[in-house]
C-alpha cells in the first residue's frame, strides 16, 4: 500500500505553510504517495498550488502522486474558477477522468 498523507479541512492560506511543509516532506521521502482530501470543506488556490508543486516534485524524481478520491464538487468548482480543468492531464489527475462540468 502507498504511503498516504491527509490535506487538511481548512486548506487555505492560514494552513498553507505547514500543509506544504508536511506534504513535500513526505514526497521527498517517498516514490509514490496518496493524497486523501476527503476532510477538505475549505480550499483556496494556495492548495491547489501546493499540490500542482507537490506532483511536478513527484513526477521530476519519477515517481507519483495521485489522491484516494477524486476530488469532490467544493474542489472541482475551485478548479473550474481558475482555468484547471480544461487540460485533460489536469482532468485526469484530479478527478481520475470524472469529471463533472
């Protein structure tokens, strides 16, 4: 089994330095890592940010990032809003090809 870490519920700028702390932490230490974002009910773009950095990490080492779940509705809107969602690596990446428009 891979490795998970959970984002937390409040994944906004207030949160944002030890969540990036935690999470590229972890991708240093680990090849293939889960991301769970079931408790995310708050989520700015500094989340989305941490994350994009946290994949392009895991992908320049070859390893993986991916998430437990796709992403829910609160995210997939947040992601629509900033233009994330039309690209279907993006697409593919958080939502495993689900997604809603």
């Amino acid at each position: 089994a891979r490795p998970a870490i959970a984002a937390p519920s409040r994944a906004t700028m207030l949160t944002a330095k030890q969540f990036a702390a935690d999470l590229l932490q972890a991708c240093d230490v680990h090849d293939h890592l889960l991301l769970d974002l079931s408790e995310v009910d708050q989520a700015d773009l500094s989340f989305v940010q941490i994350i994009h950095a946290a994949r392009h990490q895991m992908h320049a080492k070859g390893g993986t990032l991916a998430f437990t779940q796709p992403a829910g509705e609160y995210l997939a809107d947040l992601l629509r809003k900033a233009g994330l969602t039309s690209d279907n690596s993006d697409a593919d990446f958080w939502f495993k090809g689900a997604i809603s428009s």
